[in-house]
C-alpha cells in the first residue's frame, strides 16, 4: 500500500497524541459543595497532577469542561483550582444522587492529558413546594364518616435526606391528615372526615397544611386547602308569614305591586331557589285580576280593580323549591279594595320659554300651564304662569327642576304633578380670574432662544365662547427696548417664552404682567405679575487686575529675607456673582521644580516666602498663579511670576525705574482703595436711608410684600474663620426703572456650622483670609 506524504504526516501527529494522552492519563477527584461562594478553594491541582507552578504558563496549562466551561477555574499563579461562578446542583444534575463536574486539564511540551471530577454536594436550599399554594375541594354535607379525600403532596429539589418530607395539618374537628408511606417515601395524601358536615352551620371549611424536609436547618413550605360543602335538599320554604293583609286603592293601574311574598330555604343552589305560583283552587276572578312573578314574589295588578264590583280579594300562595322531591310552604293574602276620588286633575304646559337669560329681571314669564278636572264645577279648568322669583346666578345654578302640583277638593283630595325643567342661559359677567395675583420664576442665564419658561393659566366660571380666554403681554419699556424683545406668551396655552439669552450681569430681575381675556362681548380680563429672576451662571473666568493682566511680573527678592516676606500680591476680579465670583489663587513652579520656597495666599493672592532663602535655590524662579472661581464648571487665568534672588547688596541698585513703577502701581491702588471706600460709604448711607424710610413705611401702613424688594440672604459656606454668605435673590427694579439696583456683598461671619476643608486650605484661610466687599452694579 502506497502512502502520500500528507497522509505519513497526519498518521503521525495521532500517534504522538495517542502517545501523549497515555502518558499523562490519571484521574483526580474533589468534593465540594453547591452554592459556593466565588473563590471557594476546591484544590491544589497543579500539586496533584505532579506539575510545578513554574512550568504551568510554558506549558500552556489549560482546562476544558464537558458541562459549563465557567464553574470552576485555576488560577495559574498558585495552582489552585477554586469555584468562579455560582454552582446550583439542582441546575446542573436535577435530581440525580449523582452530580459531578468532569474536567479535562492539557498541558503541551510534551502533550499531556489529565481527567479531574468534581463532586457537587447537594446542601438543603430548596423548601418542600406544593403544586398549587391553594387546593379547593367540593364535598357534599351528605358525605359518610371515614371518607378519604386525595390531596397531592409537595415536592422537594433537593435530594436524599433534605428532600425527606413530613406533614402536618392545623387544628381541625372535622378532619385529619393521613399519610401513606413506603420506605420512608410519602407515596399518598389525603383528608379523612371525622365528623359529619352541615352546610347550613358552616359552608366552607379553610385548613392549612404544612411541609417540612429533613435538611438542617428545616425548610418548609405551606398550601391553603379550601373545603366547600355542597348542599343537599333537607330544607322546606318557609314564608315569612302565614297571613299577608293588604289595601289596595280602586283604579289602580296595571302593575301597581299589591304585595310582596317572600319565603326563604337554608339549601343552597338549586335546592335554594324557590318558585311562587297561585293555589290550584284559585278562581278565575282572581287570576283575570292579579299576577304572580314566579321568582320574586311580587304580586301586581293586571286589570282593573273596581271597590263597587268586589271590595276584597283572598289569594293562596305557594312556594315551592327546585330540589328532588320538591319542598312546598302556602300562605294566605287579603286584599282589601279602598274606596278614592275617581278623577284626578290633569296639568298641561301650554308654552315654555326656555332658556332663560341669566340676567331676566323679576317677573319674568317662563311658562303658561293648564290645570283642568273632569270632575264638574268653577274650577274644572284654569290657567297658571310660572314666573321668575328672584336674580339668576347661572355659574352657582345652571338649570333649575320645579315641580307643580295640582290638588282637587275631593274627599280624599287628588293631586297630578307636572316637571318643568329650566335652563338657565350664559351671560359674560365673569372675568377670567388667576389663581394668585403674583408668580416668582427662576430662570437661569444663557438659555436657549425660545426657551419656555412659564405656564400661566386663568379660568372663567363662564361658559361657552364666553369661558374661552386668550393670554397676551401688557406691553411696556424695559431700558431702552420693549417687552416684547424679551419674553412673549401663547395665546392660547399662556406658555411665557424667552425670546432670547438671558445674561445675568445685564438684567437680574425682569417684572411684567400677562393680560387674560374672554371672548364676551363685552371683552373682560384681568393681569397677573411676573417676576422672572434671572439666575447666574458661571460664564465668565477670573479677569487680573493692572499690569498683571497678559504680562510677566517681575520681582527682585533678597536671599536674606525671612520665612513670610511677602513678595507681591496678585489681584483680579470675576463679573459673576456668588460662590461664581468667589475667588481661590494656587501657585506652581514653571521650571516644574520641586518644593518652592513661596507661597500664595488662598484667598489674598499675596505671595510670600515661606522659608529662609539658601544658596541652593535657583537664582531666578518662574512662577504660575492659577486663579479659579467656586463656579461649576470652574473657570481660571493665570499670571505669570519671575522672582529674582540677589544678594543682599543689590536690591539697593535695582533700576530705579522699577522703583518708580513700583511706586505708580501703589499709588494707583491707593486710589483705588479710596475711590472703593468712599463707594462703600456711599452705598452703607444709602442702605442706610432706605432702611428707616422702609421701618416708616411698615410702621404707617398695612403690612405687604413689595416684589421688587430685596430677598434673604443664602448662606452659601462657612468655615473656623467664617462665612461666606451673599444674596442670591438680588431684586432689582427692572420692572418700573425706578430705584438704585441693590448691591451684592460677601461677609463672614464666624457663628455658623464649618464647612468642609482640608486642612491645607485651612492653614492658609487662617493667616491669608482678606476681609473684603464687593459691590457691583456701582460706577467708581
């Protein structure tokens, strides 16, 4: 036989495998039980398969699984085998007494194969189950004593000892639980009745009965067993009495109820149900006259009735009901006829006029009614109007429902009633009314154009077009622009729009009132208030004041200085407000150096030495001040620092045009701080002012909330050295351009609960905290 070089080449590779596969062939086993936690050491399998934790990753160890490849791994770094994901024995083997894991372990270099089985234990987690959690059973009261009733058992997923189950039955006097069993296994369950049941004492029975399996700890499960008794025929009818007496007016219509008879059976079912008829014996009169509903006893009139013809009626009833035999009950019912006035009037409405306004003034006619007899005399026909009383309020009375009555003067009198109903007709004398006269909104700056931002709604107790209302702007100037550039309102819906960006810096408050009107004629309406509160958002970064600002500040330094020279100071200012205008300065090297001889005050921007200066410090140190707000996000600028170390000698010829400027910087902050004072004292007088002509005012008149006024204050932080606080409802008269705008200022007060910080940031707001107040919307 001739083989080809491909076919030696693959006959080969089998051998070697075959080879391979008989040289590592072993088998390890492991036990472990299911449910086990992830990282549950099974065992050192590397250690038992005779392979050294080193040779395991050159080796390419591997595992392979017949069943669920991710139940257990090997971590190849110690050699153990542990559990890697949940192993539920009931999922993986059912009920079988047997459940394993089979794995395969190859290793190459050379080729090994090795079978490892993994034993899962079976733990008691599953309770006993019943197939159903309420069982009904139907069982007549005629049952005999010692019947057996069959009930299916519950079932447990465990196995052996844990899926060994017992039964118990709660207290019952007219059953017990019998349980069947073959070598320990429940093979059959039932009821047996221990005494004999009476549906009319009690027509439904409720036990409960209990499982428990033979695992530890004991797992139980429960089902409701619901016993209804059925009904047998051992009850008669029996009428509520044997007599019924009853008086009947002549002429009474066809239909008119003489009586009601009525019997009741304590059977149940069919057994219950009872069925009326007349005697047999009755005579044809009395059928000709009346009639029996077979169901409900009622007894009607079905011809005329007349007390010169017969004057009384003796009827026999009979009940019978459905069972087999039928039980019977008869009872008697006398009529007596009542002698009445043959005739009764009659009312016609002859004209209505409907609907009515409801502004008709008093005595207004509605409707003509003719009131006649057949009897004879003066007043065998006359003519009435219904007229109106008093004022008509449709929205507190839409219709009104008067019922006239007409009365002869026979003995007894007769009487005939006659329903008008009235409407009562719209008319536009309600305006369209807000739910409260003033709405405060809040409205964060930059929003987008066309952005809603408001929802006004006005009812009108009116109806019709004279309820439908429609919304506009009651226009007028804001600044230099109109209303109308800057929100707009639905018509229909009344949605309040921005038309375009908000921007808090410009307009902090915007007041403005929307006009609700109906479609009446004449036109009402009335206005709602609006204050939108423009709110601020963290949009503009920290700006350096002076010089400082896109520049290199340079500073000469003496090496002799001490630890808390201050260098110079960095200033700079935010257009926002709050925590937004809330400024922080940090320093870093640019030379990316390590620990600086300087620091940066955290709320002060003062720089300052915060060692003696050595001749290993560089000569010339290049610093970055980051300054940041408290916004979110938060925004920054930085300036750039060059400090120069020089001995002490030549700090003296520095250049005296640094001197100068130097000089000219600090004369300009001189100016500054004064021009900033005398604003300070200026605003405190005005604050001033306004606050006792306010107290005035409150003390002379009723008390009332201006909405143009200024809001409470919002704590926003506070810390050991205190509070940083400020008014975020800063009101502004934007509405009528009248008035100074209020000012926005920062205190700190140290009586308020601390605020996070750590303790760096606490160190420096100890010796570098600036007592400062800004006042915005202010020229200098």
């Amino acid at each position: 036989m001739v083989f080809s070089w491909r076919e030696d080449q693959r006959l080969l590779l089998w051998l070697l495998l075959l080879s391979a596969w008989e040289a590592g062939s072993g088998q390890l086993h492991y036990s472990i039980p299911e449910e086990a936690k992830h990282g549950t050491f099974v065992g050192r399998i590397a250690q038992d398969l005779g392979l050294e934790l080193a040779e395991l990753v050159p080796r390419l160890f591997r595992v392979a699984s017949k069943d669920r490849g991710d139940l257990l791994e090997v971590n190849l770094q110690n050699g153990i085998l542990f559990v890697n994901s949940r192993i539920d024995r009931e999922a993986l083997c059912g009920r079988s007494k047997e459940c394993s894991i089979h794995l395969e372990v190859i290793v190459d270099r050379p080729l090994q194969v090795f079978h490892v089985e993994v034993e899962v234990r079976d733990i008691n987690d599953n309770p006993p189950v019943f197939p159903v959690a309420t069982k009904n059973l139907f069982i007549s009261e005629s049952r005999q004593l010692g019947s057996r009733f069959s009930l299916e058992g519950a079932s447990d997923a465990d196995i052996g000892t844990n899926s060994l189950l017992t039964y118990s039955l709660n207290s019952s006097e007219y059953f017990t639980l019998d349980v069947k069993r073959k070598d320990e296994e429940v093979k059959s369950l039932g009821l047996v009745l221990k005494k004999l049941l009476n549906r009319e004492d009690i027509p439904e029975h409720h036990l409960l009965i209990t499982a428990v399996d033979g695992g530890k700890p004991e797992l139980t499960g429960t089902t409701q067993v619901k016993i209804t008794v059925l009904d047998v025929n051992d009850n008669a009818p029996a009428f509520e009495r044997t007599l019924y007496k009853v008086r009947l007016t002549e002429n009474a219509p066809n239909g008119t109820v003489v009586v009601d008879v009525n019997a009741s059976d304590l059977d149940e079912g069919v057994n219950k149900d009872i069925v009326y008829s007349f005697h047999t014996d009755m005579s044809a009169e009395i059928l000709s006259k009346f009639h029996l509903d077979p169901v409900n006893g009622h007894i009607t009139v079905k011809d005329n009735i007349d007390f010169e013809e017969t004057k009384s009626f003796e009827i026999q009833v009979e009940a019978a009901d459905k069972g087999n035999p039928p039980m019977t009950d008869h009872c008697t019912v006398l009529v007596e006829i009542v002698d009445v006035n043959d005739n009764v009037p009659e009312l016609v409405i002859k004209s209505l006029s409907i609907p009515v306004l409801e502004n008709s003034a008093p005595g207004t006619v509605i409707a003509l009614i003719s009131v006649s007899d057949r009897d004879s005399g003066a007043k065998g026909q006359n003519y009435y109007s219904l007229v109106l009383d008093s004022a008509l309020d449709r929205e507190t009375t839409p219709d009104y429902k008067v019922v006239v009555t007409a009365r002869d003067g026979g003995s007894p009198s007769l009487w005939a009633t006659a329903s008008v109903s009235v409407e009562v007709a719209d008319v536009n004398d309600n305006a369209p009314a807000f739910a409260q006269p003033e709405y405060t909104v809040f409205v964060k700056e930059n929003n987008p154009p066309g952005a809603h931002i408001f929802t006004v709604s006005a009812t009108d107790a009116d109806a019709q077009e004279n309820a439908l209302v429609s919304y506009s702007l009651v226009e007028r100037r804001v600044g230099e622009r109109s209303l109308s550039s800057f929100v707009s309102v639905h018509a229909e819906s009344g949605k309040v729009f921005a038309l375009q960006p908000l921007d808090h810096e410009e307009l902090e408050l915007l007041q403005f009132q929307v006009s609700a009107r109906d479609a009446g004629v004449p036109s009402l309406g009335s206005n709602v208030t609006l204050q939108v509160f423009v709110l601020d958002e963290n949009d503009n970064a920290p700006t350096l004041l002076g010089p400082q600002a896109g520049s290199t500040i340079s500073e000469l330094v003496s090496r002799t200085v001490g630890a808390g020279h201050v260098v110079t100071k960095v200033r700079a200012v935010d257009a926002d407000s709050g925590y937004n205008a809330w400024l922080s300065y940090e320093l870093h090297s640019a030379m990316g150096s390590g620990r600086l001889p300087f620091r940066v005050g955290l709320y002060t921007g003062e720089i300052s030495t915060t060692r003696v200066l050595d001749e290993t410090d560089a000569p010339k140190q290049r610093l970055l001040v980051l300054v940041k707000d408290h916004g979110e996000p938060v925004l920054t600028a930085t300036a750039t620092l060059l400090v120069s170390l020089v001995e002490s000698g030549h700090t003296a010829n520095a250049p005296s045009r640094a001197l100068v400027n130097s000089a000219g910087r600090e004369a300009s902050l001189v100016d500054v701080n004064v021009y900033l004072i005398i604003a300070i004292c200026a605003v405190s007088s005005l604050m001033v002012l306004t606050l006792l002509l306010y107290t005035a005012l409150r003390c002379s008149a009723t008390p009332t909330e201006d909405p143009c006024g200024p809001g409470k204050p919002v704590l926003v932080c506070s810390s050991a050295v205190g509070t940083w606080s400020y008014s975020q409802q800063r009101r502004q008269r934007v509405c009528s351009g009248e008035g100074p705008p209020k000012a926005d200022l920062m205190a700190f007060s140290p009586s308020l609960t601390p605020c996070p910080v750590n303790q760096e940031k606490e160190d420096k707001l100890l010796s570098d905290i600036d007592f400062s107040v800004k006042v915005s919307n202010f020229p200098l």
